[in-house]
C-alpha cells in the first residue's frame, strides 16, 4: 500500500470497496432478519402460530434461490455493481412494506419477495471481491466483508429492542428500511467494477493489482466447455451440500435466539442485548481464523473445524436446563462464534477452484443451495418448538447437521498455496 493510499481512505481499495460493501451487506442483513425480533409481537398481534411464522421466514429462502445463478452469471461477464444496487432498491422497498402486513399470506409473500430482490448480493459481492483482491489476501477480504453478517445482529438486535418496547414492531421495519435507499447513492458514487477502471486508485498501486489478478486468470486457465457445466463441478457440488447442511442450523438459531431468550423471562430491551453478545463474539472469530487461513493459504480444514466445533457446542446446549439463562448463552454464543468463524475461508474456496468467468455461478449454486437449508431450518425449529414444547430437539438435529456438513467437504482438492 503506498503513502498516498494510506493518507487518503477513498483510494485505499480496502477501505472504499469492502467499507461500502460491508455497510451495504449490513443493511441487507438487518432487513433479513429484524423478524426475528419482531416474533413474539406478531404472534400476539396478529395471532401467528410459532411454525407458521416459521414457514413464513422459510419463504424468503426460496425467493432468495432464484436469482443465485442469474445474478451471479450477470456479476462476472457484465457487472457486479449495477445488479447489486438495483437489487438493494428493491430490497429496501419491500423490506419497508413489511410494516403494512396484517394476516399470515401476507406475510409469506412478503418474505418470499424480500429473498427474492435479497438473492444474489452476496453472490454478486463474492465476485467483486475477487476482481478487486489477489488469492493471497481473498480470506481476509472475504472476512472485512463477511463481518457485517454478525455486526448487523450486534447493532439490529439492541435497535430493535427499543423500537419494539416503545413504538411497535411496524415502527422497527419502517425505520430499518429507510438506509437501504440512501446508501444506494454511496454505491454509485463509491464502487467501481475493476481496478483497471478506478481513476482513484493509486497508480503504482492499480499496475501491481491487475498484473497479479491478470496472473493469477491465467493459471485459473481458460473455461471447458459452455458455464453451466460449472454447475456439475465436484467441488461446487460438495460446498452446495455443505452449505445446505449448515445453514439449515444456523438459520433455525438465528431466528429463534431471541424466542428462546425471551422464554426465559427476560424483557424485549433484555433480550436484544444479550441477543447481541453471540455475533459479537463470531465477529471477533472471523478475524482470527481468516488471519490464519491466510497466513497459511489453506482454507478447507479452517472450514470444517469452525464448523465441526459449532455442531459440538449445539450438541452441549441441549443439556442445559431451560431456564439457565446463562448456561445457554454461553453455549449458543460459543456454536455462534464458531460456525461464523469459516465464512472468510468458506468463501475463498470457490474463487481458489474455479475460473474467474465461471466462479459467479458456482457461488451462485453454492449459496442457493445452502439458503434452500435455510427454509427448513426455520420451519424445523418452530415446529419442534410447538411439538415438544422446548428447542431440544432441534439444537441436536442442528448439531449433527453441522458435524456431517463438515464431513462432507473432506474430498475437495485445493490448489497449490499461492505465492
């Protein structure tokens, strides 16, 4: 990184592409999940059993499949850019909207419409981010990124409480909406598709990066056959599998922390808290094992033990009584820090595997494969909730879920460490 770089943020490529992703992806991530808070209103409110909201939160997951592949095509051979803001105007409108439901199809059309303009962002934004940083820092730039997933909850979570106790659920969608729309006239200003086109990058800078991204195309070598055979690729076909086992409980904790805690007796405000205390403790984790992941330019076996481990703490936190508030957290933070911990190496690996023309939509696969776990994760933890009267159950099926995804991705073959 040169002076000129260090003295001036906005030509700092670090800073101005993942700093306005990141705030991008919070955005997108707060009106993905700030129902999560809102499940106990709405089902007072407007009478929703536990696995009909369920359901509903399931919903947005299949909207989100759609547009993996499409978008991810639409990232690599025309722009990244362009298809990431048209979708966070979208999102933004209807995640607005939701303030306006008021029986349980409305509410199912409009999750599945809200995954639906949310599906490929991140995608898109993986593919960014591999035209903008070298295999070599791709972990660490995965990670800057990623970290707005537990950030979001940190600052959502603590938000949403309040708004909650003192204006209502359709006051928290209104106002955690509205962002969205302004940071759309920070994107355009902001991001530029590849550093060849960045009249702000420094020059000394611009001529290093894209002759090692040129480099690093060329040992990728040239696409076989027409793009959607990427689709049959073993490795994409293996972190497709993964990733719907590990999301599938991930998801079901994600939306139902806040339940769980407020079934302890605690109060809204209490709740959004200590709902905030396991994606801080992931964030911190994200950082330290894709400083380590790139430290060593290995990704898979970062994945699996982050993952693995996850799976044993979900395991363990079924054996803690239901009203040991504490015992709980600190399970639930512990399988929360760890499963976030393999997002910087997990999403390495696709960009390490494939040629960058065809690496949109295998991530594409990879991410809709994995939210397809997401619709049932959701519906699982509700139901079981309803059926047993307690979350046992499915802490353990999310437990195991992630040991066997961890399994799964032992085969693939990485690619010589970079130099």
């Amino acid at each position: 990184m040169t002076a000129a770089a260090r003295l001036a943020p906005h030509r700092n490529r670090w800073v101005r592409i993942l700093g306005v992703a990141f705030v991008m992806y919070v955005l997108s991530f707060i009106d993905r999940t700030n129902i999560a808070m809102a499940i106990p209103a709405l089902r007072s409110e407007l009478g929703i059993s536990a696995s009909s909201i369920g359901f509903a939160t399931g919903m947005f997951f299949w909207g989100y499949i759609i547009l993996q592949i499409p978008a991810g095509r639409l990232a690599a051979v025309w722009s990244a850019k362009w298809v990431i803001l048209c979708l966070l105007l979208f999102w933004s409108v209807v995640s607005f909207s939701t303030a306006f439901v008021h029986t349980e199809n409305q509410l199912i059309a409009n999750r599945f419409i809200l995954g639906l303009f949310e599906g490929g962002v991140l995608t898109c934004t993986i593919v960014l981010i591999r035209k903008w940083f070298t295999r070599a820092e791709r972990a660490r730039a995965n990670t800057l990124f990623l970290i707005s997933i537990p950030i979001a909850q940190v600052i959502a979570n603590p938000i949403s409480g309040l708004v909650l106790a003192h204006f209502g659920w359709q006051m928290m969608f209104i106002v955690e909406a509205l962002p969205g729309l302004v940071w759309a006239l920070v994107w355009v200003w902001a991001i530029t598709e590849e550093p060849k086109d960045a009249r702000w990058l420094d020059p000394a800078e611009k001529a290093r990066l894209v002759s090692a991204l040129e480099a690093e195309a060329m040992e990728s070598g040239p696409v076989q056959g027409h793009w959607l055979k990427t689709l049959w690729h073993p490795a994409v076909l293996l972190l497709a599998l993964y990733n719907f086992a590990a999301l599938m409980a991930e998801w079901g904790v994600t939306f139902w922390l806040p339940t769980v805690l407020k079934e302890t007796g605690l109060s809204i405000v209490a709740v959004g808290y200590l709902a905030a205390i396991p994606p801080a403790a992931g964030a911190v984790m994200m950082i330290l094992v894709a400083i380590s992941s790139d430290r060593r330019q290995e990704r898979k076996w970062h994945m699996i033990l982050a993952t693995a481990l996850s799976g044993v703490f979900l395991l363990m936190a079924q054996f803690v009584g239901q009203g040991n508030t504490a015992g709980i957290l600190i399970l639930l933070t512990l399988a929360v820090a760890s499963f976030l911990g393999r997002f910087g190496p997990f999403w390495s690996l696709p960009t390490e595997v494939l040629p960058p023309a065809v690496a949109g939509v295998g991530i594409g696969l990879v991410n809709g494969a994995g939210n397809l776990g997401g619709t049932v994760g959701p519906y699982f933890f509700g139901f079981v909730r309803e059926w047993t009267g307690s979350f046992t159950l499915a802490l353990t099926a999310g437990g195991i879920s992630l040991i066997v995804g961890s399994l799964l991705v032992v085969p693939i073959r990485q690619r010589a460490k970079a130099r």
